[in-house]
C-alpha cells in the first residue's frame, strides 16, 4: 500500500509540474519569459513551451498593429510662421518584445504610446518648420507623411515597435488666423467679380458699337438701294409719260387734267379761288362741245 501511494503521490506531483510548466503561445501575441528577474527569452511563434513553475515568469505582449489617435489636434508651426491644426494618427506594432518590455518597464501600452506621441510631435514640428502653408496641405503633405514614417520608425526601434504608418487626417489652420484667412479669400474674390464685370462691361461695349456701327452700314445699303430703286422707278414712269405723250398728246393733257381734278376736288371743305377763263378750266368749258 505504501509502494501504491507513492507511486501515486509521484504520478500527481509530476502531473502537476507538467501543467504549471506548460504554456501555450497564441498567434495574437508575445511572450516574454524571465526568471530571477532576468529576460532569458522571448516566444514569437505560436505553439507549447515550457518553463520552471514558480521561478519562470511570463509577460504576454499583443503583437497586431494598434492605432494611436489623438483626441485633440495639434499645433505646430510652419516655415511662414503661421500655425496649423494637425490631426493624425500612428499605425504601430511590437517586432522585438524583450526590448519593447525593457523599454516601457511596467508601464504597458499607455507609456510605449507616450513616448511614441512624444516621437511623432517631434517629428511633425520638424517637418512643418521646413515648408510652407501650401506645401502641407497639397503640395508635399505625401512626403511629409512619407519623411515621418521613416524618422519614427528608426526611433521607435529602439524601443521594440516598429511604425507601419502615418497619416494626416485634417490639416487647416488656427483659429487666430481663420478670420484674416477668409477676409482674404473674400477679398479677393470680390477683386475677381469686379474685374470679371468691367471685362464683361467693356466687351458689351464693344460689341453694342460694332452692333452699331453694322446697322449704319444696313440702313447705309438699305437707303442706298432704295434711292437706285427709286431712281430706276422715276426714269421709267418718265419713259412711260414720254412714249404716252407721243402716241396722243391731246389724251395725255386730258388725263393729267382729270388726276388734277381729283385732287383737287376731293374734299369738300376745300375753297379755290380762280379765273374762269383759266386753261385750269379748259376741259370743263368745252366738255358739252367735245
């Protein structure tokens, strides 16, 4: 009985040393292993290890990539002396967890961001002091992002991290400077619309005179055509009075008489005043005769 109860007291404690020895490591993380005090290792690849039980102690780090965004936008100054509101954030992700422990001690994730926020500020004030206002928003914001990236992730190292990515979400300016900003887009805007309405005056000017001008020269070809026509008409009716008059002078006199009748005659209101004997007479005194 007694050999069967130490078997079994053997079987038990060495049960009980393999499950407090044993430790898994998940895909999702690192694991750190010290003992005394001391790093003796560090497990990046996902299996089952073993340790000491009670003296080998295991610190578990997640190893995918975190963002670190600020709640507030910073200011930082550029080469024109104008300050911008930057709003950012950092992609980031543990690459060497023994030096990532010995770097932020026991402070955890909040000190590695801390001092990753100190990094990146630096860097963004760097970068923004060596161009202009047009320059960090449009024009070169790609190699700013690009220059930081770079320079953060060589700090950063040294502590164990490795920084995938920056990027600026917003940059626009301060709020001391927005008010003269927009008076000054206003303004000139305003030059703009007043340039855009003298051109556009001037150009209904010039083409309200050549409109002018164009029908001076209508009413110019117009009058001058008429008066061909009119001549041409004037010519012909003579033509037409000489052949009549020569074919029967005595009818042609008769006519112009009678149309000297009609017109004469033609309202009653009219009073004339003249010598019976006159020729204007001439067909009305021999009408009984002829």
């Amino acid at each position: 009985m007694k050999n069967i109860t130490s078997i079994l007291v053997l079987c038990l404690a060495a049960l009980m040393f393999l499950l407090t020895s044993a430790y898994t490591v998940d895909q999702t993380e690192f694991v750190v292993v010290k003992r005394l005090g001391k790093i003796i290792d560090a497990k990046k690849s996902p299996g089952l290890y073993f340790r000491v039980p009670f003296i080998d102690e295991l610190k578990r780090f997640d190893n995918r990539i975190v963002t670190l965004d600020w709640e507030e936008p910073a200011k930082f100054n550029t080469s024109e002396n104008k300050y911008m509101l930057v709003d950012s954030f950092v992609k980031w992700r543990i690459v060497d967890p023994a030096k990532y422990y010995v770097s932020i001690k026991e402070g955890g994730e909040s000190a590695a961001e801390n001092r990753l926020s100190n990094v990146i500020n630096a860097g963004l004030r760097l970068e923004f002091g060596k161009r202009t206002v047009r320059d960090v928003i449009a024009g070169e914001r790609g190699a700013v992002m690009d220059n930081l990236r770079k320079n953060a992730d060589l700090d950063a190292r040294q502590m164990g991290i490795e920084v995938v990515d920056v990027r600026l979400k917003r940059v626009d300016y301060s709020e001391d400077i927005s008010k003269s900003v927009f008076d000054r887009m206003i303004s000139e805007r305003k030059r703009i619309a007043n340039q855009l309405r003298a051109e556009g005056f001037a150009e209904s000017e010039k083409i309200r005179a050549d409109a002018d001008k164009q029908s001076q020269v209508i009413l110019a070809e117009a009058f001058k055509e008429a008066e061909k026509i009119k001549g041409q008409g004037d010519a012909s009716a003579a033509s037409i009075y000489n052949d009549a008059y020569g074919k029967n002078p005595e009818f042609y006199a008769f006519y112009r008489s009678t149309e000297a009748y009609k017109q004469s005659f033609k309202n009653k209101a009219d009073v004339m005043v003249l010598d019976p004997n006159s020729d204007f007479f001439k067909y009305m005194r021999n009408s009984a005769k002829k």
